[in-house]
C-alpha cells in the first residue's frame, strides 16, 4: 500500500501470474505509474511508443476510430489486466488507441524492461503467447459474427461473451457492470437504438434482470439460442 492509500502492487496482474515474487517487486520498481481522469487517452494508435501497461485500478477502453470519426470499442479491460505488448514485442506502430472509461491507476512498464522480464521468466513468456493467441482468435470469431450474424444476434453474443459465473447462485450469470449502450453498440458495429431495442426484447421476454449496474442472464440457455435465431 502506497502512503497515498493506493494500492500499487503487480501482483495480482494476470500477466504476471507466474513470474517469482521477487521479479514482481522489481517491475514495482522500475514501473512509472499514473493517474488517469474518465476519457483521458492512455496511447493513441499508430503511435510509436512501446511500453507496456498495467490496469491496478479503473478500466480502459480498446477501441478505433473509423474514417468517418465512430468509435469502435474492441474490449474493455479492468484491474490485473494489460496491454500494449504487441508493440513491446516487435516495435511496430500502436494497434489500438487506449483511453480511459473510469478514473484509472495504471503502471507504465518500458519495452526493454518488458523484454527483459520475457527473458527471465519463461511462464510469463507463456502467458503472452497465450494472450496473443486469444486476441487472434477473437478478432476471427467478430469478422465471421459481422458477416453472418444480425445486428441483435452480435447484441446478444457479445452480451454472453462478458458474463461471467455468479459465485453467489450457480447457474446465475452476471455482467458486472453492464457498459453504456453506445459502447455495446460499439463493440458489435450497430448503433445505441438497435442495441436498446435488442436489450428491450430480452427484457421482455425475462432472459436478463437489472439489478444496479449490473445485468444478470436468468436464462443462458435460451439466450445462447437468440444468437442462431433472430429475436
């Protein structure tokens, strides 16, 4: 714990899960961290910085900018997870602008140290490979639901895809928080009004419940089956 009564320790970082604890206090070290306010851009894409990045507190949103100036929101990533190894591993340009979706801690971790650490310790190396593999295997999984799945059908996928078990009920799902609905629309290429719609039919129907900020799936089964059929 920092005297500013922050916390800013890496330990719990998905992406450094398996590395020594001493390592760890290391890159506490040699970290730069910083504050960020709500929609403050972390890195911009194509930009050639290439460092990487540590979210300790907050969220940030993956997203690009279309040529016609939309926003297209890829993922949005929350304490223990990163970003920006693409470019800390082959020195190309930035893939995705990063901005802040909530006031944010984010620990700021240069290339070469990042590099360095891939080094040192193989099952963090590991786990790089593994996070790489999935974004690869993600983006296959939205071009074939953009060219083949409806507007409401890629509500409801992406809807599933970010829930995640409730420890208190088994069987439950919940999305916590559910994002604002222009960043589900973006997320699945469609606009607010279709997602709203989209969300209203499952309402309707009592496949999802709202409890605060958060969505729970009362019915996966049959929420899983929207994404085959229309609804």
């Amino acid at each position: 714990m920092n005297g500013d009564g922050t916390d800013r320790g890496l330990a719990r970082m998905r992406l450094l899960k398996n590395a020594d604890e001493s390592e760890i206090r290391r890159m506490e070290h040699l970290c730069r961290w910083r504050p960020y306010r709500k929609g403050q851009t972390v890195i911009e894409a194509d930009s050639a910085s290439g460092e990487v990045y540590f979210v300790a507190e907050g969220r940030v949103n993956v997203l690009n900018v279309t040529p016609a100036g939309r926003e297209v929101v890829f993922a949005s990533l929350g304490p223990g997870e990163s970003f920006g190894e693409l470019a800390a591993i082959d020195g190309g340009p930035r893939s995705a602008t990063i901005v802040a979706a909530e006031a944010s801690l984010i620990a700021e971790l240069s290339s070469q140290h990042f590099l360095t650490l891939l080094e040192r310790q193989p099952g963090v190396a590991l786990r790089v490979l593994r996070s790489l593999a999935a974004i690869v295997r993600m983006s296959d999984i939205r071009i074939m639901e953009l060219s083949t799945l409806a507007a409401s059908q890629r509500v409801y996928s992406e809807l599933l895809r970010m829930a995640q078990p409730d420890a208190a009920v088994p069987g439950l799902w919940v999305v916590r928080p559910l994002p604002p609905l222009r960043e589900v629309a973006s997320r699945v290429s469609t606009t607010r009004e279709t997602v709203a719609r989209a969300m209203s039919h499952i309402y309707s129907e009592e496949l999802v419940r709202r409890k605060g900020r958060n969505l729970y799936i009362m019915d996966r089964a049959k929420m899983e089956s929207l994404t085959r059929h229309d609804g």
